[in-house]
C-alpha cells in the first residue's frame, strides 16, 4: 500500500496545520482509519498492517538521518 521512498526522493512533509486528522479503531473484522481527506474508511488487518509498517520504517529511517 505504501510506496518505497528508499531513492531518497522522500515524500514533502507538510506544516502541522495542513496535516489530515485521522482516527484508528477495531471495527469488526476490519480496522477503521477515519481521515478528514480521503475517502477509504476499511481496511483489512493485512492492509493496516502495511500502513503501520510503513509508518514504522519512516520512523526509524528519520531516526538514523
């Protein structure tokens, strides 16, 4: 679900302020990820998964820059 970033051409972060709100809950066999841009609300626990995945890398590659 999420693209790699690894050729160093990194996703802009945006000011705090333009950043969507997001929520995250278990929504029976499904985890919902409301955003106030968007308009996917479902995941299967495989793709919420990937995109915490993603989240994580992102983390630990800005953690060692």
């Amino acid at each position: 679900m999420a693209t790699d970033q690894s050729d160093g051409s990194g996703i802009r972060v945006p000011p705090l302020e333009n950043t969507a709100f997001f929520s995250i809950e278990a929504d029976d066999d499904y985890v919902r990820i409301e955003q106030s841009l968007g308009n996917q609300v479902l995941y299967t626990p495989e793709e919420a998964r990937d995109i915490a995945q993603s989240i994580l890398d992102a983390v630990d590659e800005a953690s060692h820059e």
